[in-house]
C-alpha cells in the first residue's frame, strides 16, 4: 500500500511537519513495508516556508532586518533547489508575534524588514519569490518595502515621508526611479486568500487594524493613509490598485506587490501546491489514501482551504481521502460533500481545547492507530 501524507499546520499545536513524522511513525508502526511520501503543505500563512523548503527541496537561510518599529531582527526564508526560488513570509519581518501587543501600532509599523529579506534573496540569485502575507502587524501597503529596495515616497515639498500610516498621510509622490534593477527580472507570486480590497469598509484598516493596535477612532485615518497610497500609485504609476480583490491583504500588501513589483495573487493552495509538486506525485505515486487535515474543519474549509483542495486532486486519481483535524466546526458537512470521504476528530466531546493543542502529535497516533483506511464501504466519520 501507498500512502501520501499532505496536511495543512495545526496553528499554534502542530506544524506539517510535525504531523507528517507523527502520521508517518504511526502508520509504520501499523503497517510494516508501507510506502509512505510526505508532502507537508502550507496556505501561504505560518509554516510556508518550512513545508515547501521540506517538501519542495531546499534550505533556509537567516539574515538580519528591520522588524516592525525598526528593531533588528533575525528573520528566515526559503532558498528552494532549483536555486531560483525564494519563499517569503512577511511575518517572519513584520508579523504580529514580533511585537507584544502593548507595542503594536500600525501608525508606526513598517515593511521595510520584508524588502529587506527580498534584497537579499536577490543577492542570492533568486529571480522567483513566493510571498506568504498572512499575520503582518503593518499598515503600510507595502511602502516600506519597496522603500528598502530603492522606490521613494514623498512629501509636497519632495522630502521622503516617515515610514508606516503615519507617512502614506503625507505622500504626494511616488518614485520608483531607483528601485533595485533586478527587480525587473523578478516574478512576485502572492499566495493569497483574503478578498479585501485596499480601502473602505472591507478593506486592510477597518477589517484587519483592530488586530493591529488601531483604536475604533483611528481607522478612518488609517483608511485615509492607504486610499493616499493607492491613489498615489493611480497617479504616478499608471496602476489602480483600489479594488482589486486580495489588494487588503496584510495591510495593504497585497495591492502594494501589484504596484510596485507587478505581483500576481492566487490562492495560497494552488501557489504551494504547484511549488511541492502536489498533484504531479499524485499522478506518480497513486497511492490507495491521502491522509490531509488542518486544526479546524467546518464550513469555511469547503471555501478554498488547503484539505478540501487537495481531495479534489486526489479524487481525479482515484484517491481516497482521509481527513484529521483538530475540532469539527459548524457546516464541515460540506468538506465531504466536496470530496473528503471521512473526517476524524482529535479533540472529544469531554477534552478542552489546550489539551488538545498541547497532545496533538500524541492523539494524531493514536487516531491513526484506530482508523480503518480502506472500508468496504464509505463511512461516515
């Protein structure tokens, strides 16, 4: 039998990683011979850079930046094998765990830690970048980003603005004129599953500043501050950035990638997915079960989110799908009608929810030690 091990991290319990050495370790025990390929996944937030650089080739490479209100940082990317691709979590420069929440301001916050780390994939011949936006503590619309390779952004009297919301108040001009000219052999793919777009009242401020530091009085002007940005980048740069959907994401980064470096957004499962060479093992290898699984599972996850996804490539090979998750939540009926033929639980009915996050990788064994994988018939878990 062949199995293939392809799940999402359990945010704040397990990482891929950590389910696929658990699931693999238990299914041996299981099945002594078995064939088991591990394919960890990630949706372009948390864990991007560790699943592709695991199951795509490669390494991780360190380097000093910038943080969020400009303190140095140690922060880590993905340097995959072909040697041309750079994974990219802005997080890991200007994400929400660098600051304790009594620090976070998105007034103040910048990405000039992010431009930093792509500075320096360039340096390592990286022409290919794969950007994970999800958990950013900024605001800036990507301004500190394009910032730190080389764009200005000015005030009416020519002079650069502060970095963060705080500057995109005063912006009055772009100048891309001394951006990094490797840029323009550069290809920028955002995975993205956010459908904000930059401004309004589903746009990055009023949706995602609350989380960021902004007071209830404050998103009018935060809002403000990115409506300058992309009228700024209407202007002066010929691109209308405002209602692109995904354009909200991460402060504005998304529209900010599109702008500056002519980024394309997709949904996190199809940019990773194609980087790991998902459905090209699928094909290969057709195993008799793909065991997936994400920390939660209810009416969302039919909605795009990395297990019902890769069920729907397995089912066009035939695979039989097994899903294990952290909780079930309202409506993950309609993962199963999308193509996962059972869902098991790790948390029951009488355990809380910290035990569960801290046994995980125990109750993960244990869960695959009980479970019937090739039932004469389609159960219903």
């Amino acid at each position: 039998m062949i199995f293939v091990i392809a799940p999402d991290s359990f945010k704040g319990s397990m990482t891929a990683i950590q389910f696929c050495d658990a699931a693999e370790a238990a299914l041996l025990e299981r099945f002594p011979g078995l064939t088991v390929q591990k394919i960890p996944m990630a949706d372009g937030g948390e864990g991007t850079v560790d699943a592709l650089t695991q199951a795509a080739g490669g390494r991780k490479r360190a380097c000093w930046v910038a943080g969020p209100l400009g303190e140095k940082t140690m922060a880590a990317y993905g340097l995959l094998g072909d040697g041309k691709t750079a994974v990219v979590e802005m997080s890991a420069a200007a994400g929400l765990p660098l600051l304790p929440a009594w620090k976070r301001d998105p007034f103040a916050a910048s990405t000039w830690g992010v431009g930093q780390l792509i500075a320096d994939a360039l340096d390592q011949g990286c022409r290919q970048f794969i950007m994970g936006v999800g958990g950013s503590a900024t605001n800036d619309g990507g301004a500190g980003m394009a910032a730190a390779l080389g764009a200005r952004f000015l005030d009416e009297q020519g002079q650069p603005v502060p970095l963060g919301a705080a500057g995109l108040l005063k912006l009055e001009k772009i100048d891309l004129s001394g951006l990094d000219p490797r840029l323009k052999e550069a290809r920028f793919r955002v995975a993205c599953d956010v459908s904000n777009t930059l401004c309004g009242p589903r746009g990055a401020a009023y949706v995602f500043g609350p989380q960021k530091g902004a007071k209830p009085e404050q998103l009018p002007q935060l809002d403000q501050a990115l409506r300058n940005l992309g009228q700024a980048v209407r202007r002066d740069l010929g691109k209308d950035v405002m209602e692109i959907p995904g354009g909200g994401a991460a402060g504005g980064m998304g529209a900010g990638l599109i702008a500056f470096f002519g980024a394309e957004l997709a949904p996190g499962f199809q940019i990773v997915s194609q980087a790991a060479g998902f459905e090209e093992q699928i094909a290969r290898l057709k195993p008799d079960v793909l065991i997936t699984g994400e920390g939660r599972m209810d009416g969302q996850s039919a909605m795009g989110k990395l297990p019902v996804e890769a069920a729907k490539i397995a089912k066009k090979y035939g695979v039989r799908t097994v899903a294990i998750v952290g909780s079930k939540g309202e409506g993950f009926e309609k993962a199963k009608e999308a193509g996962i033929d059972a869902i098991y639980e790790l948390k029951t009915k009488d355990m809380t929810l910290e035990y569960a996050m801290i046994n995980a990788v125990d109750l993960l064994k244990e869960t695959i030690a009980r479970i019937n994988f090739l039932p004469a018939k389609k159960e219903e878990a």
